[in-house]
C-alpha cells in the first residue's frame, strides 16, 4: 500500500490490526484537516503521541508482524545487543506492559547460544527480588524465541551520569547498596551475574536526595551472563567454556578475565567497586586503552586513588572500594550483603553533602508512544535549557549496550518532519595513559589476544 495521505495512512493503521476500531475512527477525525498533506498528518500523530513512533515506521514500512511476538505487540524497540532486540511491548491478554528480549532467529539455532538463554530463562524466572527485574514468562511462537520481564521505567545509572554529571556520595552509595541487596539475593540462590555495570543498573521513581518525595528504586537488569554455579549443563561443560571471557572489561574481575567460568559472587564485588568508581568519578577506574589493556590494568594495576579525584569521599568510603577493588577475591569483602550493611550509614545525607545540589540541568522529556516509555527506550527527546535542581528522574533511555546496524528499511525514516534532536553529552578526552612496559604490554596483548580468539572460536563450535 502506497500511503501518501492521511487517509491511507488511516486505512494502513486499520489493516494492520492492532487497534480498536474504535480508535482508528477517532485517529481518521483528527487527521480530517490535512486531507492530503501527508507530513502534516504525521507530524500530528507524532506531536500528540496518538501512535508510538516505532509502531508507525513499520506499519508504514508494511512490516507489521515484526510487531507481532506471541500474545505481546511491540510498541517500541528498547535496545539492542549481540544475543537479540529488546523491546517495549503490551501483554494483550492483560495489558501488561514488559521488556520483551527476542533472541536472534539465526543465533538460536546455535546450541551454545541456546544454552545460554535457557539458563538466563531458568535464572531469571527463579529470582524475585525487589532489586532484581523480574521476569514473567519465555515462550516461543513462530519462530519467535522470547522472554518477557518486568518493564522498569526509569533511567540506567550510566546514564544518569552522563546526563547530570558525577553523582553526591550519598546518592551513590544508596543506589549502589540497593544493587549489593540485589546481588545477595542472586548469590544466596547460587547465581553470578558476571556482567554487572551502571548501564546495568536502573533507578526509577526519584533522585535519592532530601528534596525527594518518593523514594528511588534501583533494579538489577540483564541476566544473559548469569551462571549458576556448580551447574553443568548438558554434554558435560559448561557453556562458557574454559578459556573464554564473557563480561564487560570496564569491569571485568581479574579472575573472571582468566577464566569466566570459575568466577564466583566475588567477581560480582570487584564489577561492584568499579561501578561504584564510575558513579563518583565519571569514569571507570581504567578507562584508557583497547579491552585487552583495560584487562591487564585490572591484573596488574591499582586503580588511581578514588579520594585523589573526589576529595569528598570519606575514608570509610575509599576504604570499602579499595577493598571491591582488591585483585584476589579473598581480600574483598566477604559477601553483598556485607557491602550492603557497610552502605547504609553512608546513604544519609549531611549537612555539607545536602549542600551539594544536582549536578547538570534536569532535562525535560518528550515521550513517544502515549503515557508509558522505553525503559530503555531511544524514544526521549532532550531539551537541554531547562535548568533544574529537582529530583525527578527521566524515564528509562538507550542503555549503552553495543548496537547493531539497522537494516535499510528501519533507517530510512519516513516522510515525517524532523523529530526533536537528542541532546549529545560532551564526551571527555582520554588522558593520556601511564607509563608501560610498552614492549611487555604488546607481547601479553598479543598472547591473550589470540589465546582468547581460539577459544571464543572453539566455544561457538566454529
């Protein structure tokens, strides 16, 4: 169908099914005064939020049942990452909105790939935490392998940085208290999550802060990395194999850069003391550099001193991360729960932390897709000249998880007028990294780098 007015446009949102009729007439009313002025026409369902944006590009695009998983339909695309597509979407038998993670068709074929979603399944469904995402059911319809989870509206902690700024130490410590509650509950239950980072990690309801009305909520998300320890699964290895690394290296534990599969809930602490780096500093605490140096710098090298960079960092603060931080796992703390308990009297705000206001102007968001948006979601709009102390939180953005090109047809955009343009955050420059062994560095860069490639590749059966 060739839509080039506001009533074919009315007709292709019909045909496609996914609304009452009802609101289909209502929409056809509206869009009665631009006849045919096609970008106008658009340009008012965009501007009134009368169909979500992503919804209209594929109904446009005649692809309507990429919307279509099972019993949820789409209403927007969350995110993106190796394994699948992670998507906002409605539960039409409850109306339930969830994060609907839909595995790669071609990936799923792939017995380790399989694997590793059936364990994230079995670990996802076996964890209900207040602090953890929690997830509903997985299922698989016409060759749709998905798995629905609680949709948190909110923003992730990497995020919340980079758009106010490094966060008050209260503020930090109470976000970061909530994630160690979190991980407790999945190592009492024998799970590691290997992946745990501020992109991974999200706040919602109000900033914590002593203007605040509400409280902040932090939710642990993302647990494709999961490992139950002591668990084999079938053919008698476990998925990741000897010699394989699986994590983030910003983060990644010295030991689970070894070798992921023998980490246990330590390696979570150590990822925990970087996140807590990253929220205090802006920045990981080895920010410079390839991944396969940033790993070394996490074997060999102390992270810069936190208090030389936030001199508002009490010891007993500075202390707790030096010890996250520490490179063998037996000098760090013994358990979450413990970094928890050892949080709590830091959470409370003093008179010269509460003096300390917000960092960066409050941004104000223009939503897609009705009253709900993205908990991840690439729908937001920045207005950036709006300045704010408040403590009100966005609702959930783009987490920084590595995307994938999109295809032709989902790039090109569809003859809308141009939608409000997100606001980039300045990135900082790289300092200049330390002095190296340069000649060491580039021989054991080298080693691990091709020690890690035959393994990945002997790992994916390849």
């Amino acid at each position: 169908m060739v839509i080039a007015s506001a009533e074919s446009l009315v007709d292709a949102l019909r045909d496609s099914g996914l609304f009452a009729p009802a609101e289909v007439d209502a929409l056809a009313r509206e869009l009665v005064p631009f006849a045919d002025d096609m970008p106008g026409a658009l340009r008012h369902v965009v501007e009134h939020e009368l169909v979500p944006v992503y919804q209209l590009r594929k109904i446009i695009h005649a692809k309507t049942a990429d919307l279509i998983v099972g019993p949820f339909v789409v209403l927007d695309k969350l995110g993106e990452g190796g394994m699948g597509k992670v998507f906002k979407a409605r539960d039409t038998r409850t109306g339930r909105i969830a994060a609907l993670k839909v595995i790669r068709p071609h990936l799923i074929t792939n017995p380790v790939i399989r694997g590793r979603y059936e364990r994230e399944v079995r670990a996802a469904l076996s964890l209900r935490h207040p602090h953890i995402a929690a997830a509903f059911e997985a299922g698989e319809v016409g060759g749709k392998v998905y798995l629905a989870m609680e949709f948190v509206d909110g923003i992730d902690l990497a995020r919340l940085v980079r758009t106010f700024g490094v966060l008050p130490v209260p503020e930090a410590c109470e976000y970061l208290r909530q994630a160690a509650l979190g991980l407790a509950h999945a190592h009492s239950k024998g799970f590691v999550h290997r992946d745990i980072k501020p992109g991974n990690l999200v706040v919602a309801g109000e900033r914590h802060h002593p203007d605040a009305t509400e409280p902040a909520v932090v939710k642990l998300l993302d647990m494709g990395l999961v490992r139950n320890v002591g668990f084999d699964d079938e053919g008698g290895g476990d998925l990741t194999r000897a010699g394989t690394v699986v994590g983030t290296p910003d983060y990644m534990a010295p030991e689970q850069a070894k070798n992921s599969s023998l980490a246990d809930h330590r390696a979570d602490l150590y990822a925990l003391g970087g996140a807590f780096y990253f929220l205090l500093t802006g920045k990981p605490p080895f920010h410079v550099g390839s991944p396969i140096e940033k790993i070394l710098k996490h074997q060999i090298d102390p992270p810069p001193p936190l208090q030389a960079i936030r001199p508002d960092v009490p010891d007993e603060l500075a202390k707790l991360v030096a010890r996250l931080l520490a490179k063998r796992p037996e000098n760090r703390p013994g358990s979450a729960a413990e970094v928890a308990a050892l949080l709590l009297p830091l959470t409370q705000f003093t008179a010269d932390s509460a003096s300390v206001r917000l960092s960066g102007p409050h941004p104000s968001l223009s939503a897609r897709g009705g009253a709900e948006t993205g908990s991840v979601a690439a729908v937001d709009t920045v207005s950036p000249n709006v300045p704010d102390s408040g403590v009100k939180l966005p609702r959930r953005r783009g987490r920084d998880v590595p995307m994938d090109e999109p295809s032709v047809a989902e790039s090109v955009d569809p003859p809308t007028p141009p939608t409000p343009v997100e606001v980039s955050v300045p990135v900082e420059e790289e300092a200049p990294p330390g002095e190296w062994r340069g000649w060491v560095v580039a021989l054991v860069s080298g080693v691990i780098g091709v020690v890690l490639g035959i393994a990945t590749w002997k790992a994916l059966g390849r």
